[in-house]
C-alpha cells in the first residue's frame, strides 16, 4: 500500500492486520514510485487533511502508474477517478473489500467458522498481522490463551490463509483421548497389534496427510506420544503401532493450549525438546475483557447471525445490556458471549434484549463473594480427592474425571505442595 498523506497508528495496525506492507509519502516534491513487477500494489490518496493544490501534485506523481489501483480517503469532491472511496474510521472490512477488488482475495473476517476474529480492537489487530505472517509460512505454530478465546478457530484461519486450503483439517483435543489409545488414534494400528486390533486402521495425522493437523490442550498428551509426535516433526514420518515401516507424511502442526507449558518442562511433564518444536511460531489468543469495544461487536454479530437462522423478536441490545456487557469480566471468553447472545434471544419477548435477558446483572452483583466461594471448594475438592486417592495424580485425575495436566494446573493455582502434602 503506497499512502499518500499521514496514516494515523490505528491506521497503520488496521493494514498490518490485513496483510498489506505499507509506504507513506507525504511530501509529492521529489518523491518517485517504483514499482516491482512481483508486487500486488494499490495506492491510497488521503484527502483529510489536502488542498486542491497537494491532491493535483500527488495525482501528477500516480499518473505514469496509470495501472494502479487507486483509493481514496476524505473529501468527496476531490475523490473523482478512485476505484473506491474509504470513509472514517479505516477498519479491516474495508481493506478487505480493497483485496477482494485488487485481486480477488478472500476475506478473513466475518467468514465462516472465523467469527473469533471479528474486531478492531489494538489486541484483535495485532493477532491478524500475525495471522497474515505465519500462514504462508510452513512451520508450527503455539497457540497460546485462555479457555474460549478461539483457539481453534485461530488454526482454522491459518490453514485457510495458507497453501494446505484445500486439504484436509483435522482438529484434535488430546485432553479427549483415551490413555490406553491415544498412539493408535494418532498414528494408527495394523490389524493384531493389540487386543481389539481388528483390522488396519490409519490414523488422525495419516489422515491429514498434505493438509494442518490441530493439537489441542497438547499439554496433557502423554510423554511416550510425545515421543511418537516429536519423530513427526523433526523427520516426516511415522509408524503405525504393530508396524516397523517408516510412512512418509506432510503435515502442518498447530498446537494449543491454556497451560503454562513452560512451567510443565520445568516439572518433566512436558517434553523440552518438543516443545522448541512446537513453538517455532508463537500466536497469543487475547481474553474477551482485554478487548474493549470487540465485546459489542462481537454481540451485534453473534446476535444478527442467530436472527439469519432463527425466527426471534430480538434485533438489539438496550443501554443496560451494552453496560453490563463491557463491564462483565467474561471468565468464559467469546465462547461465553456467544451463549448468553443465543440464550438471551431464545428467551427475550423484547426487540431490546437487557441485562436480565443476559442473565449478567446477577453474574454481576453476585461479585468477589461467589467467585471466593467458587475459588474455596475448588480447593477443597481438589485436596480432598488427593488426599483420598494417596496422592496419587493419575487417580486423583480419574476420580476428578480430568487430565493429569489438569490436576497439577489446579495444585499451582491454589498453591497446594504435593511433594510437602505427601510428607
């Protein structure tokens, strides 16, 4: 994008965000564009701040560019000749109506299956540049953020933004798999390798062969699939259990989770090496409450795509359910937005869905005291349980129907010793 004028910081974020590379020139005296014949180019001619006089010395400088895609921004009466007139403020809806125009790109926000991404917040903006880097670029890729900020829709994204587009995506919750399968549903089986072992079976990263396999919760796979996942990566290949025989694949590897899986090299429950292996590229998925006006938007969106599908009464929100919206701390991220949004829908007989309709005036005032009673018999139960179970984590975790990562998770939360425990 060549800027003709002053973009503000804001402004600067929203085109990294989309992709583009940017070079600003201010001054039409002296300045020259050079073009090369590799780059998708298009200028943008900022008029806010522009006289008659600067926007006719800055159209003498695009003349011998007649085959640039031209863009303008402010001050109607001198935007003649533009291929698209911007209006203020400069999002990423219409920088990708831009691409669409340039080029025929596809769109990130507001796809299918993307609906986490929607937003124009410093944080938001901030994970489409990096999306915009790492798709094309063939190397893992860490996930990193709390529970139901859209980790997976995130790795969804990549893969669409990358090559592998048309090729399978296969998405995994190691936390789900059971213990005494995880390698056969991963790299498969040959028929008799062990008991149940009927007939061949290819697994998940076989499957994915060509396209981006997505790991998520990879702190709680266990150490010897570890092992098994780290050969992947490092040589392309991998075994069936039962088998000897090396089968070459090319998978991309995205990773996620919520746990510090630096803490978990540090305690042995997650492989060094494989975590480097991971975390080649690192992506951060921020919380709903670090995104400011997102959390409204991401309401009206929610709520105009229910209204597509299903027939309700509500069509907005009123001023205490837009209060109550940005000062909710949303625990439970996008994923608890988009349900209290539907929920609230369903049950409103109002155009104007409220705070009551969103159930968050009682999440609200109810306060610090339910959360200090939440924080106490979390403890209590993960303490009793360990105390029952001989301090055992793998049957503390069966007992409690969680991972083992999950276990030691809670243990460092609520600052609960094991090795002093067990003395």
């Amino acid at each position: 994008m060549i800027w003709l004028g002053h973009p503000s910081s804001q402004e600067r974020d929203v085109l990294a965000a989309a992709g583009w590379d940017l070079r600003v020139i201010d001054d039409p005296h002296g300045a020259r564009i050079g073009l090369r014949g590799s780059d998708r180019v298009a200028a943008l001619l900022d008029l806010r701040h522009a006289d008659a006089a600067w926007a006719e010395a800055m159209r003498a400088l695009l003349a011998p560019h007649s085959d640039l895609p031209l863009v303008t921004l402010g001050h109607e009466e001198l935007q003649a000749g533009s291929l698209l007139q911007l209006s203020e403020p400069l999002d990423l809806v219409q920088i990708q109506k831009l691409a669409q125009i340039v080029d025929g790109e596809r769109p990130l926000c507001g796809s299918k299956g993307t609906d986490c991404l929607v937003g124009s917040s410093t944080a938001m903006l901030a994970v489409h540049a990096s999306l915009q880097k790492f798709a094309p670029v063939d190397l893992s890729v860490l996930v990193t953020g709390e529970t139901g900020t859209g980790k997976e829709l995130a790795a969804r994204a990549l893969h669409e933004m990358s090559a592998r587009r048309g090729r399978s995506f296969i998405a995994i919750n190691c936390g789900a798999l059971p213990a005494n399968l995880v390698q056969s549903e991963l790299f498969g089986h040959e028929k008799g390798s062990f008991t149940g072992a009927a007939s061949r079976r290819i697994g998940l990263f076989e499957a994915a062969d060509g396209g981006t396999i997505f790991l998520d919760e990879i702190g709680d796979l266990p150490l010897d699939a570890q092992t098994n996942l780290l050969r992947v990566l490092q040589e392309g290949t991998l075994e069936r259990v039962g088998s000897h025989h090396s089968i070459r694949i090319d998978v991309r590897v995205v990773a996620a989770t919520h746990i510090d899986l630096e803490d978990a090299v540090a305690h042995g429950r997650f492989r060094q090496d494989l975590f480097y292996r991971l975390d080649v590229l690192r992506l951060h998925m921020p919380p709903l409450r670090e995104r400011g006006n997102d959390v409204e938007l991401l309401a009206k969106h929610f709520l105009a795509e229910f209204r597509e599908q299903h027939r309700v009464r509500a069509r907005g929100f009123d001023a205490s359910a837009r209060r109550q919206l940005h000062s909710h701390r949303w625990p439970g991220n996008v994923r608890e937005l988009l349900n209290r949004v539907r929920r609230a829908a369903v049950v409103s007989e109002n155009e104007l869905l409220d705070a009551s309709a969103l159930q968050l005036q009682d999440a609200t005032s109810a306060g610090d005291g339910l959360d200090e009673v939440r924080v106490h018999a979390e403890r209590e139960a993960i303490l009793t349980t360990l105390r029952d179970s001989g301090f055992n984590i793998s049957e503390c975790a069966r007992r409690l129907r969680v991972s083992r990562v999950t276990v030691y998770r809670l243990c460092k939360k609520h600052q609960l010793e094991l090795e002093a425990l067990r003395t």
